[in-house]
C-alpha cells in the first residue's frame, strides 16, 4: 500500500457539541472566593444550556472549598446520576504554601476519579497569583474557564461514547 491509501483509511473520531438534550451534568463548586467562582458557574451554565443540555439534567452540588472538590466529585461520580462533572472553584495565591498544597491535591484527587470511575471530571478549578488574574479568567479577558470546562464535558463525554 502507497502513503496516501494508508491515510484514507485512518479513523478519526472528535467530541460532537450538539444533541446534548440528554446529557447529565454535575457541577460541583467550592465556595471559597465564590465572589469569584459564581461567574464561573454562570459561564458553565450559559455553555451547557446554549448547547442543548435541559436545565433539569444540570445539578449544581456547592461545598466550602476546592480541597473538599474530590470527595464530592467521587461521590458524585459513584452515584451513576451524571455523565460528566464539571469542577469550579478558585484558588488565589497567598503568602504560605497552603496555595501549593490545596492546588496540588485537588488535581491530583480529581485526577483519580476520573480515571477510577470513568467519567469526564473537568478541572475548572483556576490557580492564580493573584485576584485580577482570577478576575481575568472568570470573565474578562481570558474568557470564562467556567464556559470552557462545560463545553471541554460536552466534548469529552461525546468522545468517550464514540470510543
């Protein structure tokens, strides 16, 4: 076989973004600097309602902070009601290295469900130095990572179902 019979025949598959009525989606939200993180969960909610998913098959799940996001997305992973979890919080630096320690473990724990329990967990958790870069990623400048994660659920969810 030539290079360009071998090309033709390589399978691609890609996330689709539509027909999404059905899809359930668990969002889960820490509330420390929640001054911040609720315009990440209207920018997640804005990108799941704009691409079809049905209000009732959104649920919302808010806990004190990013570190308590693992446990709460295993146990909403282990309850079989959601396809994918998006995960919302924010984490400012300050001047100890509780910031390294938090950021670190939420990550990593959300990392571990995922992969554990097969289901798309997007980390929408930002880290920043300081609260205009929270500020710029929550909305302004950088877009909204809460937009961004949704639509990252959509497409994972989508992928996996084609795998």
């Amino acid at each position: 076989m030539n290079y360009q019979t071998e090309h033709a025949n390589i399978t691609n598959l890609d996330g689709a973004l539509d027909q999404n009525a059905d899809l359930r989606i668990g969002i889960a939200v820490g509330r420390f600097n929640g001054f911040l993180v609720e315009s990440l969960v209207e920018g997640a909610k804005d990108a799941l309602l704009r691409h079809g998913v049905a209000g009732k098959n959104i649920t919302i799940v808010r806990v004190p902070g990013a570190f308590e996001l693992p446990l709460t997305a295993k146990r909403m992973a282990t309850s079989g009601k959601f396809d994918a979890i998006v995960v919302l919080g924010a984490i400012i630096r300050g001047a100890t290295p509780h910031f390294d320690i938090v950021a670190s473990e939420s990550a990593k724990g959300l990392s571990h469900v995922a992969l554990h329990h097969d289901i798309p967990v997007i980390n929408g958790i930002l880290t920043t130095e300081n609260i205009e870069q929270t500020i710029e990623r929550a909305g302004t400048k950088a877009g909204n990572k809460g937009y961004e994660a949704a639509m990252t659920a959509i497409e994972m969810v989508s992928v996996l179902k084609a795998i």
